[in-house]
C-alpha cells in the first residue's frame, strides 16, 4: 500500500449479514468515506454516538498528516493547524462532545497534546514530546509526555482532569480512559519488559493484569480492559482474563471495547494477512467476511479502530491497485453502521 493514509463524501452502502448461533442476525451498511487527494490516504480513528468519524489525512506529497472530521452531513473535513507554526496534527479519540486529542508537530521540534473543538484548537502546553491517547465525555485524557526518550524513567503516563495534569508515576504510557477516570496502559520495567496496568480513579497503586510484555489498550465503563500479550488479543475483567484467539493467524490486537463488551481490532489470517475484526459473545468475526458485497473501493478492510455504543464501527480499507491486479494501492476509512431491526 502507498502509505497508510483524506474531501469526499461517502459513495456507497453495502448490506451485511453474518447469523450467529442462538443470536440475532447482525446487520450492517458500509460507506466508504473517500479521500481528499490522489496522493492521499485516510485512516478512520474514532466514533462517538452521534456517527460523527474522526481520522487522519496522509498526503504523500508533501509527506504530512492532518487530522479529518466527517459525518454523514458534511462529508470530510481537515480541521487545519493551529497558527503558532505548528505543520502537522494527528488525532487519537474523539468523545461524544465531538472534542478530539491528539498531538501535533511544532515548529522547529516537538510535539504537544492539543483537544479541538467548535473549530477551536486548545495546547496543553506540556513540552517536550506528548500526546493525548484518549478522551472521555468529560474532556479527561490520558496520554503520556517525554523529555528524554532515551531514558525511560523520564517516560510517563499522565492523566488530564479539570484543568491539571497528573502523572502517573509507574506508567510509561496511558492509552485509555472511562468515564469514570480509570486510565490502563503499560508500565516498563527493566530489559524494557512491559506490564498491562490499570488505574483506578483516586487511587496511586497501579494494579498489575498480564505480564510480563503485554499493554492495555482500552477500557469500557463496566471496567473492562483490552489488550495484548504473548498470546494476543486479550479481555480482562474482575480478575479473569479471556483470550479472543486469532483469524487463524499467529497475531491478534484490540483497538476498542464498548459498553457492551463487543472488541474490534486487528488480526492475521491462516496466510497472516491482516484483517478488521468485531469480537462478540465469544465469536471473532473478520469484517469483509460479513459483508455481502465489498464496496468496489475496498479490497480488503485491514483494521477497524473503534466501536461506539450504538456499534458503529470505523476502520480503514485497503483500495484495489488499478495497475496491478490483486494488488492494493492506498489506504480509506470506512464506516459501518448496523441497521435497526
């Protein structure tokens, strides 16, 4: 693929089936939410309730990356820069208030967490390199600044709540958090092993889930953390923890739980080709699988990066390459949204 990466509006819905045994028939349509340039790529990140999709834009010329907003309205938007020299924006969530986090690139180096909103960009003004992960309904993030990457005890997690920024001493990086304030992650410890780690709201003690080399990656308001270790794709809750398996490869990530506990992420097939997956009631299903017809702009869906509540689902599709047959070229976010019964 050229890259991994923008205005179009979304061209076409496709049905999608998939019967599970003793449940109810799972229905969705898809619509491909296009790219800006010819040079560009999109990759769909998050979803809130509202079916509003955040992503990043990749242009290959001149080689940077500017965070999108679409909704069905709309289509695709690139929500620009800040003015204070700042090239680049990257996003990572996006919460029901339609707020992103994310990072971006300041002139002449560094990186600083920023939230955008309304068409308002906000810095938290933390230095060095940092980067909001995720955002709750209430504006807290976690994420995780650096002074010296090269050093790992100046590495940390923080967690962002009215106004302040709180380190979490023992946490390298923060990649989730509920509306609650529970915020999971990692911690490193010496050889560079890692730990998938939760915080509880109020509370200094970082509880140890998996490990060793294992990260968290999600967490859903009944507390139930994703992540990922030597065995792949896990969920922990209440003590016990689930493997979700693999689409019969030998590698599985999750990227995101709702409150309903269902999981997508990313996993490998038998010829370890990468694929979207939606993870529910003990089943992993790949996505283009239950799609009756893929989209002609979809070859392959690759990974799919966040589900809300209501189970839109978002991840990003492979495009057919016009020059070589059975080839993929760039890289488009796509939407799936499951019809009511």
């Amino acid at each position: 693929m050229k890259g991994f990466l923008g205005l179009a509006v979304g061209v076409t819905s496709i049905l999608l089936i998939v019967s599970m045994a003793g449940a109810q028939t799972i229905q969705y349509t898809a619509t491909m939410l296009g790219r800006v340039c010819d040079q560009c790529n999109t990759l769909a990140i998050g979803v809130n309730k509202h079916g509003i999709v955040m992503g990043n834009i990749y242009n290959q010329t001149p080689g940077s990356w500017h965070t999108f907003l679409w909704s069905a309205k709309t289509g695709m938007t690139d929500i620009g820069t800040v003015p204070n020299g700042a090239d680049q924006t990257i996003g990572f969530a996006i919460n029901d208030q339609n707020e992103i986090t994310g990072y971006l690139t300041l002139v002449p180096s560094g990186y600083d967490v920023f939230t955008y909103r309304n068409g308002e960009f906000r810095l938290l003004g933390i230095g060095g390199i940092s980067a909001g992960l995720a955002i709750n309904k209430f504006g807290e993030i976690a994420g995780y600044f650096s002074y010296d990457p090269s050093d790992l005890n100046k590495h940390h997690g923080f967690r962002y709540v009215k106004g302040l920024i709180e380190e979490i001493v023992g946490l390298y990086l923060a990649n989730g958090i509920n509306d609650y304030g529970d915020v999971v992650g990692f911690t490193t410890g010496e050889s560079a092993t890692r730990q998938a780690a939760v915080l509880f709201d109020g509370e200094t003690d970082i509880t140890t889930l998996v490990g060793p080399i294992s990260s968290a990656t999600g967490i859903n308001n009944s507390r139930a953390v994703i992540g990922g270790d030597q065995n792949g794709a896990f969920v922990w809750q209440n003590g016990l923890i689930t493997h979700l398996g693999t689409l019969g490869g030998a590698v599985s990530g999750p990227y995101a739980i709702n409150d309903s506990g269902d999981i997508v992420g990313t996993s490998t097939d038998a010829l370890e080709i990468a694929h979207g997956f939606l993870y529910r009631d003990g089943h992993m299903y790949k996505l283009e699988d239950l799609v009756v017809q893929l989209p002609a702009e979809c070859h392959r869906i690759w990974e799919a990066r966040a589900i809300n509540n209501r189970g839109d689902i978002v991840g990003t599709c492979a495009t057919p390459d016009p020059v070589n047959p059975g080839g993929e070229a760039w890289s488009e976010a796509i939407l799936l949204s499951p019809l009511k019964h």
